[in-house]
C-alpha cells in the first residue's frame, strides 16, 4: 500500500502542489528528535544563524 504525498507534471519533471525542500526534511527530522528547529545559535561574528531553514512536514508526523 503507498501514499501518494505530492503530486507532480505528467513527466515527473516538477511539483506540482508543494515542493518539498531538504530543508522540510531537516525541520522534521529536528522535530522528532525534540529539538527546536525554530531556534537560532550564534555564529563566530555573533550574528544568529537558524538551525534550519525548512519548515515541519505534518503528513510525515
């Protein structure tokens, strides 16, 4: 049995719904771990740079 998550052009070329973003994937992953992804650590210069960029993907909760 498969779940049809996105829907693409008839050549499988481009989404067509949502594109997913490795990113999304990132956030999700942060997520299950329990880690806020949404949280923003200090570079060297001390300018805040996010964990991600990617945003969670609740059809994969």
């Amino acid at each position: 049995m498969t779940t049809e998550l996105r829907s693409s052009t008839d050549k499988a070329e481009y989404p067509v719904d949502r594109p997913l973003d490795p990113d999304d994937i990132c956030a999700t992953l942060l997520h299950h771990l329990g880690i806020d992804y949404t949280q923003e650590l200090p570079d060297n210069a001390g300018r805040p740079l996010p964990l991600c960029y990617g945003r969670h993907l609740l059809e994969w909760a």
